[in-house]
C-alpha cells in the first residue's frame, strides 16, 4: 500500500494535466472513428467529474482503487 500512495503526491499536482491530456485523447480517438460520439461525451463527463472530484478535495483513495493514471505508464 505505500508503494501504491507514493504516486498520490503527484497525482494531485498533476491532475488536471492528466485530465486535458485524457480528454483531449478522447477527441481524438472519436475523430478517427475509434469512439463514437457518444462514448466520446461518455468519457469527457467522466474526466470531468474526476477533476471536479480532486478540486473540491474529495478523492477517495483505498485499496481497491485503481490509479487511473496507470493506464499509459
């Protein structure tokens, strides 16, 4: 578990990169067919939920949370 929370410090500074970053993959991925529309819009709610979630300090990190910004590493 400390392991995993070592990323925690900077996920914090950075989410909001990681939360652009992703939605702007997001857009790409629908403009060149791999998304629909739908999913697109799908996905950018959700990141945008997420980053309102770490502005307003809300995150809940435990255990059986998957760190989201694991995908690409």
């Amino acid at each position: 578990m400390h392991t995993f929370n070592q990323s925690l410090k900077y996920d914090r500074r950075m989410h909001s990169a990681d939360i652009k970053g992703s939605v702007a993959y997001a857009k790409a991925l629908s403009r060149v067919g791999i998304l629909t529309e739908g999913e697109k819009e799908t996905l950018i709610d959700g990141l945008t939920a997420v980053g309102k979630e770490w502005e307003d300090g809300i995150v809940s990190i435990n255990r059986m949370t998957f760190h989201w910004g694991s995908v690409n590493s």
